[in-house]
C-alpha cells in the first residue's frame, strides 16, 4: 500500500518521512489495516518504535535553526507549494482517503483537502502581520521607555493526530508550527495508516528542507514514545482520554501541550427558527463524515412546541440520505473504525432499553465492513449515555425542552464544551443565547462553517481541551512572545534605583499620579525622585 513516487517525487528532497525499515534497527513491528468498506484487508503498515521517533525528533532539531531562521516570506512561499501539491495530486489524495476511511470521494475532497488551501490563504496574509514586533503603549510610570512583543518559535512541536480527518487534522496544526519557524514531527492516526502515508507524501513533495516536518507512523505506543522524546510542545487532537496522557506527559518536563479533544455539541432550536433549514442543517451536522467529527450534531434540545414537527422533518429527510462505499455514489460511507462502532451501538441499544424512541436506523446494516445507517432518537434524557457521552457516529438523539432557559441550562450542563449552534430568526436574541453558552465556537443558524473559517479560533472549554488552532491563536500558540523593553540608556541611572534615601514623599507623590491618574502628580513625583538621585550620587 506504500505510494509510489511521482516523477515530480523523485526529484524532490530525500525523503523525511521516518520509515522504520530505514531508521529503526530493531525489527519493525507490523498491523493489519481492513477496510471499513470491504472489510478485507488492506495490507500491513509498520509502527516506529522509540528510537524511530527519537530518530525523527533528532532531525526535526537538527533542521530547527536553518528553517527558524529563514525569513519569513520564504518560509511562506516554500508553505505555499502545498497548493501546487494538492492541485496536482487531488484526485489521488482524494480516492486514497476516501478509501482509507470509507467517506465519499466528496467529503475528502471538501473536507479534507479543500481547507488546506483556504487556510493557507489565510495565514500568507496574517502572518507578517501577526508575527512582526509590535509596540505596545507604556503606562506613565514607565516615562521614556517604549515596550515591544515580537514572537519566536518553541522548537520542535510534537503533533499527534486522529483519525476522522486524518488529512487535515494533520496538516493544519503542522502548517501552522511551520509558518512560525518551528518544525515538526508528526504521528498520525493507525486507525488511518492510508492517509497517514498520504500526509507524509503530501509534504514530501513540497520538497521543504530535510527535517523540517518528520513524519512517524505507527499506534499509540509510538505517540507515547513522541510524547517522552525531546520535543517542546506537544499539539495533540483525539480523544479526553488520550488528551489526559499527553498533558501528563507534557506536565513531567514540563512543555507547553494543546488539547483538541472531543465534544457533545448543542443544536438549539428556538420556536422561531427557520424550521426547513433547521432540519436540513441538522441531518447535515449530524451525519456528514458519518457522524465522526467533533463539531458534528450530538444533541438537539428543541424547544417544546416545535419539536413534533421538527423530528417530523428531520425522519424524513434523514431517509433520503444514500449509505454506501466511495464507489457507490453515497453520501453516507461507513464507520471508519470498529470500536467507535461499537461505541454507537452501546449507545443507541442502552439508550432504547431505557425508554428512548429510534424512529429511524438504530442497527448495524447487514452487509460487510462497518456500516450503521442514519439513526434518530427521541424521548433522550439526561441521564442516559448517550445524551453524556460523546457517540461519534450516525445518531441524533433529540431532547424536548420547555423553552430556551431550559436549552442553555441543559447545554452548558455538559463536561464538554467545544461547538454549539442556535436556530431563530431574531438574530439579537440568536446572538444572547450564543454568549451565553459554554463553548469554543458558536454558531446562529449553521453548522460546521464555524471550523471551516481560518479567522475564527478553534478549541474547547472543559474536556474538550485546552488551547486554540485556527486564527491567531492558531499561529501564536505555536510561538512564545518575548517581550523588549526600550529605554534610550541616555541617563546615567533610573530616578527609582538606589539609594533610596530622601525619596520616600515623591514616590508616594508618584503612586498617588499613577493611582489617581493624575499625570501632573506623576512629573512632580518623578522629579523629586530625580532631585533626589543626583544628590545621592554627589
Ligand atoms: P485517540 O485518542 O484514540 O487517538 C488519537 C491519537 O493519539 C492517535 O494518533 C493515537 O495513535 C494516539 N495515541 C493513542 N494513545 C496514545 C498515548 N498514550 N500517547 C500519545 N498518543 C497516543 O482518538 P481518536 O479515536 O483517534 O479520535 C477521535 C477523538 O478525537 C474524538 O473524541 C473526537 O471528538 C476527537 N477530535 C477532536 C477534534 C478537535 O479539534 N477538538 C477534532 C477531531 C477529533
């Protein structure tokens, strides 16, 4: 299943991808990758061991100096080349992802690809703005000093990436160390080993320096391992679970870590929402990548009086939706990964033995690989699994609400917090209820844009992680501010240095100027301090 060089390729760097049969001397460990379709397999990928990934972060340091210290335009332009990459091998990347994960050819190429682009458009524009020294203005007690901020790169970031968008999730956060200067050494998902190669591809020929991004494939014994190697900054996107380990891993050295975990994301339907819509976008946020991403739909609390007519809308356009491999011209692939199908299927079942109507789907269908068809659920409560836990797949389970208190007490009385969406035509009080809820991102009348817009940051309150990407954030989270100080270095000596003697009034005429915002104060303050520094200097 290895991808085989293009011409182009060829020409390309040597290869930075940390192939364990090249850089690990110990004998390669091996897994069976099966086809969420077909079911069959799809041949044996191997998983780095620790002196691969230390390999890796070896190089990756090596590469850091040259590369932080290329200037920034060139750093941009030599980023830029993804485009070309992606404009040439779209078709190829596409197919390869659609297999690798069952989603239709649409969905990866949208969803996948089509964000690396906008984004990257995105950050040429905002970068030399965001990452040049900047003045910051100086408060009166600081007279004749001028402050700066200017940014420079943590290092070598460690990037560890899951598997529902095992394209994007992977390169976005590695782009975004990369504009900073940083480089970095990526681990993506086994679950998706296919796309992992594609990723690894994908940078290769872009042909950036040897080092520059290190791609380790393997399970979450080589994550583990990427964790504990020389790294400084771990940037992880998975499950609260894993997320915990991380930061753990971070906390021991320690290093800054960023956590993109999980979510059990609001739909808010109001009484005056635009209910055609609502609807449409719900069947949408819910089962587009097969329910699998972390803004998707996970509970909708629709308000009482509207509810039977919505759940009436939603059944029948759910029914419409075609389930079906990447050759079937579907909308719906399969589940990617079998655990996560199992999560579904605990979910739906323990729900229904517990009161919970399943008006559509709600069992596995009856053909190979891991497909669970469009399922709705009504008479959700609280208490239930399903409505607590994040699913992560087909299923919408709708709560009725008594009005929309009850929805924005019920939405922020999660342990998650990442994306949340309000459905009214009265777009002030959409805008009220938004401020009011609990989470990363919020939308009025949408879903999924919110994530797909490089200007707005992206990340969780709670457990659904700590830390933003996207945005400014986005590309200042990989980077430490340093703060300058300016003073022009004219005087000999600074009125509040030593000695202290005589000076104990004009300071107290100097606190009373910077308190009561009185500048006068503040002047005379100082130049009793000055008078008294020259004396003490005779
Ligand atoms: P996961 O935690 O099982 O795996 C994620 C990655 O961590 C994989 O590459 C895995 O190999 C690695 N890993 C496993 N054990 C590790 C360890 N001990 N140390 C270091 N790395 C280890 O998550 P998943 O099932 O791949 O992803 C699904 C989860 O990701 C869902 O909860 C979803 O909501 C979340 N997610 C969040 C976002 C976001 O931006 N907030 C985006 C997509 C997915």
């Amino acid at each position: 299943m290895r991808l085989v060089p293009s011409p182009a390729a060829q020409e390309a760097p040597p290869m930075t991808l940390a192939d364990p049969t090249l850089s690990a001397p110990s004998p390669t460990r091996l897994f069976e990758k099966y086809s969420p379709v077909t079911g069959a397999s799809m041949g044996q990928f191997p998983i780095a061991d620790s002196e691969a990934v230390e390999g890796a972060v070896a190089r990756a340091r090596a590469a850091f100096p040259g590369w932080r210290d290329t200037p920034l335009a060139v750093r941009l332009e030599a980023i830029n080349r993804g485009r070309d990459v992606l404009l040439e091998q779209a078709e190829t990347y596409a197919r390869k992802i659609a297999d690798d994960t069952g989603k239709p050819i649409i969905e990866a190429l949208m969803f996948e690809l089509a964000v690396v682009p906008m984004f990257l458009d995105h950050y040429l524009k905002r970068a030399p703005k965001l990452l040049t020294r900047r003045k910051v203005s100086t408060p009166m007690a600081l007279l004749g000093k001028t402050g700066y901020i200017e940014h420079f790169p943590r290092g070598v970031i460690g990037i560890i990436a899951p598997w529902n968008f095992p394209f994007q999730l992977s390169v976005l956060p590695v782009i975004s160390a990369l504009i900073g200067g940083n480089t970095a050494v990526l681990k993506p998902s086994e679950v998706t080993p296919i796309a992992g190669e594609v990723v690894a591809d994908f940078f290769r020929r872009m042909g950036l320096p040897p080092g520059v991004v290190e791609v380790v494939a393997g399970d979450g014994s080589t994550g583990a391992a990427l964790c504990r190697a020389n790294v400084d900054m771990l940037f992880f996107t998975g499950s609260v679970a894993t997320g915990r380990r991380v930061a753990a891993a971070a906390a021991e050295k320690p290093i800054p870590c960023e956590l993109e975990l999980g979510g059990k994301d609001v739909f808010i339907v109001c009484a005056d929402a635009n209910l055609e819509r609502a609807a449409e976008a719900v069947v949408f946020g819910s089962m587009a990548n097969c329910g699998q991403a972390c803004v998707s739909v996970e509970r909708a609390l629709v308000v009482d009086s509207v509810h039977d007519r919505f759940v009436e809308l939603v059944k029948r356009k759910l029914a419409r939706i075609k389930v079906g491999g990447p050759d079937e011209q579907a909308e719906m692939g399969p589940m990617t990964f079998a655990k996560q199908l199992q999560t579904v299927e605990r979910h739906v079942e323990a729900a229904r033995q517990a009161g919970a109507k399943v008006l559509t789907g709600g069992q596995r269908l009856d053909r190979a690989g891991l497909f669970y068809p469009p399922t709705l659920l009504t008479d959700v409560r609280p208490d239930m699994d399903i409505y607590r836990e994040e699913t992560f797949g087909p299923v919408l389970p709708v709560i009725r609400v008594r009005d929309e208190e009850e929805a924005v007490r019920l939405a922020n009385a999660s342990e998650f917090g990442l994306v949340g969406s309000v459905w009214t035509q009265d777009l002030d009080k959409g805008m009220r209820i938004a401020s009011r809820l609990e989470s990363g991102q919020v939308m009025i009348n949408d879903v999924f844009s919110s994530v797909g817009h490089p200007g707005l940051p992206f990340g969780g309150v709670r457990s659904s992680g700590l830390g933003r990407y996207h945005g400014d954030e986005g590309l200042l989270t990989f980077m430490n501010p340093r703060a300058i100080l300016v003073d022009r270095g004219k005087a000999d000596y600074d009125p509040i240095w030593y000695p202290y003697t005589d000076k104990l009034a004009s300071a107290f005429e100097v606190f009373r100027g910077v308190a009561g915002k009185k500048l006068g104060s503040v002047i005379r303050g100082f130049l009793g301090l000055r008078k008294a520094s020259i004396d003490g200097h005779k």
